[in-house]
C-alpha cells in the first residue's frame, strides 16, 4: 500500500455479501493505532523508492458503521471513479518524467563531443530527440483533454486510460532513449536519467496497468458504436 507507514489513515476495502462478488465490498476508513491494524513488511522497488510502500496487516479488526465510506457494497465501484480520475494524475506524472529525460538527453548531446563535434550533429541523435519531444507533446495533449472533461463534469472514463496509456509508455520510451543518448553513463548514477527510467517504469502499471487500459478502451469504443 502506497504510503501505508506514513499516513495516518487507510481506506480498508472489505467483503460485505459475498453473493455479490465484486458489488458486495465496501469501503472503511481505518486509523493507525485500531487494535489488530500493523504495519507489515517495507517493500523494496525498482524505482519511486521515496514513496513509501508497505503490507498492511488487518487481524481481527472490529469497525463501526461510522466508519464506512461510502454506500454499502458500493466502495468497488466507488474505487473505480477514483481510478479514472488517479489515471489522468499518473499521466502528467509520465510527461514530467519523460520531458526530464529529452531536456537531460538534449544537453548532453551538447556536451558529449565524439569525433570532433557535439554528437547532436548527428542525425541519429537529433531523430531521437525529435521522436520524444512529439510523442511526449502529444501525450501532454491528451492528459490536458482528459483533465478537462473531469473539470467541465463530462464523462473522461476512456480518454483518462488513453492519457495514462500514451503518457506511461511514452514516457518509459523516451527514458530509454534518454540513457542511450548518454551511452555508458546512461547506465550509471552519475546522471539522472537511469532514475528517470526506473521511476517512468511504474506509470505503466500504476492505476491500471497499460493492458487494462488497452481493455476499457475498447470496451469504450465497442459502447459507442452507433446502434
């Protein structure tokens, strides 16, 4: 659970009737210090290694109605609003990371000099660095539509996973990129965009991984296939 060590309180999603399967949960604010809430184990990530991911460890842990959130058997539901609207966040987190890498990648191939000039002379550099700034620009596009319908209360349910998918893998694409530019440094940790990769890495998975995305965007398009 993101954050689980540090925040003072959790959303505890639990199984209120069974018959129903994914419409019988329902969503409980928990606090830290309720008996039989603990913090688990502290997991070690490839990357985003400053935000804090735990287990959490619920064990005969006894709650009152006023500590629902939410309707009864409704918090799944509920989760995937909140879904949507995380998805346009993991989006423009995707173009931060990625235009961090074309910004590192472009001043480096300034200053790295290979047989007598700055290797941004060269086509190949220059076509790379070309590919990332339109695809990244592009994909800040459709996060900034996507941020838009939720502002004007329009429906962004299939234009949020289209952000987050085109933002998330363009983003580790120009991560990529980004290290290649910088060659064997690139590899190092004497420049930044190593980090760059592994933090763009999450965006694919976060808040739906790219295949789910893939998924409701289709259902999306078979929906609003004219009758």
């Amino acid at each position: 659970i993101t954050q689980g060590s540090v925040g003072k309180v959790a959303v505890i999603m639990a199984s209120t009737d069974s018959s129903l399967k994914k419409r019988g949960i329902t969503a409980f604010i928990v606090e830290h210090g309720t008996p039989g809430f603990t913090v688990g184990n502290h997991l070690k990530k490839l990357g985003m290694r400053s935000s804090d991911t735990v287990e959490l460890n619920l064990e005969n842990v006894r709650l009152s109605d006023d500590q629902r959130l939410g309707e009864v058997n409704h918090g799944f539901l509920d989760t995937l609003d909140i879904l949507d609207a995380g998805r346009i966040g993991i989006g423009a987190l995707a173009v931060g990371l990625g235009q961090g890498a074309l910004e590192a990648a472009a001043r480096y191939s300034l200053d790295r000099k290979q047989f007598g000039q700055p290797i941004g002379n060269f086509q190949g550099i220059q076509h790379k660095l070309a590919d990332m700034a339109t695809n990244l620009d592009a994909s800040r596009l459709l996060v900034n539509r996507a941020a838009w319908l939720r502002d004007q209360g329009l429906p962004f349910g299939k234009e949020a996973s289209m952000a987050k998918l085109m933002a998330s893998e363009t983003s580790v694409k120009a991560c990529e990129e980004s290290i290649q530019i910088h060659g064997g440094y690139g590899y190092t940790r004497e420049f930044p965009v190593e980090r760059f990769w592994r933090d763009s890495k999450l965006c694919t998975i976060g808040e739906g991984t790219s295949e789910i995305q893939r998924c409701i965007i289709a259902k999306k398009i078979y929906a609003e296939l004219p009758a």
